[in-house]
C-alpha cells in the first residue's frame, strides 16, 4: 500500500455531466467526496448540446436549474428530420428541451458539486486503479494517492485509457466519428430540432446559447473518406460540404451561418451497454452505456444513471444499481440504435413517400421512446 493516500467516502473520477452530478449528490448527502478531472475547464466538447425535460428534476437537485434555464438556448417546441430533400416536422408540440455549450453546462455542474463539498482534483489523470482489502487505490498523475472504499468511473468512453479502456476492436468501415461546430445566423426555423440523416451518417440541429446553433454529427469511417475525397479540405470541411450537399434542410439553415470557433472532433466511439459494477467500481454515464447521440439522449441518460446511482448508494442498495440501471435506460440505447442504422443506412427509405406519410407521427413516437418524455405522458 501507498504511503498516506488521502481518504474519501467515494472517489469519482470524471467531472462531465455523470461524475459532477454524482459528486453533488453523494457530497450532499454527507459523504466526503473526492471529484477527479483531467481537463482544464471551462472546455468546449463534441456535442449536440441539448438536454431533454426529463432531465430537469436531477438537474433540480444538482442545484443548476436555475442557472441552467437562465443560460440555456430557446425551448426545443418541435421535432422533426431532414433527410434529402425531404423536411419533416412532428405534429407534437410541447417543450422538449432545451440546448447549453458544454463549456457551460459541465462548469455549472462541477461548480455545484465543489459547493456542496466534493474536494476537486482539476487537472489531475487517474492513472492507475487497484483494490487492497474493502478498499481501492487510486493513484493521480499529479502524484496524489487516494483512496475509498466506492470508485465511481464517469469518465465517459471516447477517450477512456488504462483501467477503463473501452473495447476497442479493429478499425472497420462502419466506425462513427462525430464532429462539433456552433454557427451564428442560422435559419434554422424557431424551435424546432431535426435529426439529420445523410448518406453514411446522421446528426442534429438545434438552437443553442447566445444564438448560436449547434450543429452535431456521426458519420462511419467509409462516408468520411469518401467526403473528403469528394470535397477535400480538412476532414470536418468535408463533413460539412457532404451534409450541406446532401440535406436541403440543413442547406436552407446554414448556407449564410457564420462559423463560430473551431470544429471539434473524436472518435471512434462505441454506442452500447457495458458493465455497471467490477471489482468495487461502479460504472456511471457513457462509460456504462453509450446511446447512438441520433437521440440526443446522451448527456441526460448520464445525469439520470448518476441520480440513479447516487440514490441506491446513500440507501445503501447498491446492489441494485446494475439490474436497475439495465431496466431504465438499455430500451433508450436498443432505440437509438434502431434509430441510427435507420438514417444511416436508409436515408432513401427514410426520405420516401410511404415513411413521409407517417413519418410526423413516427418523430413524436421516437421522441418518446428514446426518453425525451416520459411514456405514459
Ligand atoms: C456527435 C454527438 C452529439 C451528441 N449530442 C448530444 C445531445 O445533443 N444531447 C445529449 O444529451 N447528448 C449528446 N451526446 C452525448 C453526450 O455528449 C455524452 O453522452 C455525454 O458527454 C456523456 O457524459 P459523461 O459524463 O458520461 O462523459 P463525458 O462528458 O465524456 O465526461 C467524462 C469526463 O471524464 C474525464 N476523464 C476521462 N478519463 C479520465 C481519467 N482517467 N481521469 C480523470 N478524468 C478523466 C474527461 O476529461 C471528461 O471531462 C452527443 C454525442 C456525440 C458524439
């Protein structure tokens, strides 16, 4: 064992939107807490930024609510998709959601998790994990040694190393990189967030903060070297030109939008389930499972799994925390996939008479299923 590693009830290692909003509720709840970041913040990240309603209770808890809805873009009132020259709007109209930069959204949650008494180590890479006893070690890259008996990993999955290294197989034609990229002056109509579906990927529209628009996107390993191919530059240029070519929708919104900061990207990454608890460590938002981001349903499903988590620790149920995730949030991830391969690979299919026909009944439908509003409502 190391000398004098610094004590904790927990050690979350993470500071996106699951490890913080864990980190909040454990720290209010009067556990000593210790919050792990390898990032600088305030960071800007690849993401469609929009957060739906349901997620506003946690967000409640996790005491941003306020500060959230004083900052967030205009409500999302309507869903809908382009797909070719196709502009599809659900019927439905309600208040959705809304959108916030992750340069805002994860500063006002780790801020919030740091009042209630989490002790932050920002920037400091959790290096190496091990358990000794009913205890686990974790060793930081700043030379600090903690220890606790919860490990809590929230550290997401694109970039995960060492102890929490996401399946990686060999790179295939069908990998998805994502690509980020905020624009001023869209015409994006009011209130409305359409999927995207294009030949070889799909992605999201949405107003977010401070006017600007974000514009978010998958695209696999073939269609992107096939873009830039076609349309040279950088690759997020051609991702660009491919979409804007492809899509009348996004044609008529962006073609006067002035580009805002850089276009961010990553990948590959791994849309799927994996494990919830190994060898006292509890597995929280995107390093737990991981839903095609088609539904924009990833930053919610990793505040609701910390809530979820956080919840079944302070109960000291713990061990329900696996089955109980499962039951919540894999028909999300099963939907998102049916979703994504979907637009992806159909676009054709989604862009014809026969599903334009029932297609507006269809986005509220999937709007529902992938947990934008609960079923029942
Ligand atoms: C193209 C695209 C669009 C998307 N659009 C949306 C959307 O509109 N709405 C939505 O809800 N979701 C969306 N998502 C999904 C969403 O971005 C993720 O689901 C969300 O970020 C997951 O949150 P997290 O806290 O689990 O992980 P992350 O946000 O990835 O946070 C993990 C944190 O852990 C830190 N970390 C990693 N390893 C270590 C380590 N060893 N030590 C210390 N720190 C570490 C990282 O620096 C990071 O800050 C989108 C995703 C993509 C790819």
């Amino acid at each position: 064992m190391c000398s004098n590693p610094m004590r904790y009830d927990a050690i979350i290692i993470g500071a996106g939107p699951a490890g913080s909003s864990t980190a909040r509720l454990l720290a209010r709840a009067g556990w000593a807490v210790a919050l792990v970041e390898k990032s600088q913040f305030p960071r800007r990240k690849v993401c469609g930024e929009f957060l739906s309603a349901t997620t506003m209770p946690v967000l409640e808890a996790c005491g941003v609510a306020d500060a959230f809805s004083a900052a967030a873009g205009p409500p999302v009132t309507r869903v809908g998709a382009y797909a070719g020259s196709a502009k599809l709007t659900a019927p439905e109209e309600k208040v959705w959601g809304r959108a916030l930069g992750r340069e805002y959204l994860d500063l006002m949650l780790r801020d919030a998790a740091r009042d209630a008494g989490a002790v932050l180590f920002q920037p400091a890479e959790v290096s190496d994990l091990w358990r000794e006893g009913e205890s686990s070690i974790c060793r930081l890259d700043g030379g600090w040694t903690l220890t606790a008996p919860v490990v809590i990993a929230a550290c997401g999955s694109w970039n995960a190393k060492g102890p929490f290294a996401v399946n990686s197989r060999r790179a295939a034609p069908s990998d998805l990189f994502a690509f980020k990229a905020h624009f001023q002056d869209s015409n994006l109509p009011a209130g409305l967030m359409p999927l995207l579906a294009f030949p070889g990927g799909y992605g999201g529209l949405v107003h977010s903060d401070a006017g600007r628009t974000s514009l978010s996107c998958c695209i696999r390993r073939d269609a992107l070297a096939k873009a830039r191919a076609r349309h040279g530059g950088k690759a997020a240029q051609a991702v660009l030109a491919h979409i804007m070519a492809t899509t009348r929708g996004v044609h008529e919104a962006l073609y006067r939008a002035r580009l805002e900061g850089e276009f961010l990207s990553t990948g590959p990454i791994h849309p799927g389930i994996r494990r919830r608890y190994a060898d006292g460590v509890f597995f929280t938002g995107n390093i737990a499972g991981e839903a095609h981001p088609v539904i924009a349903e990833g930053i919610s499903m990793a505040i609701q799994s910390s809530g979820l988590l956080a919840r079944l620790l302070i109960e000291g149920r713990a061990q329900d925390y696996a089955q109980a995730w499962k039951r919540q949030f894999a028909p999300r991830i099963r939907a998102a996939s049916l979703f994504a391969h979907l637009a992806m690979n159909d676009t054709g299919r989604l862009a014809s008479r026969a599903v334009l026909a029932a297609a507006p009944r269809l986005l509220g439908l999937g709007a529902r299923l992938s947990g934008k509003v609960p079923l029942a409502a």
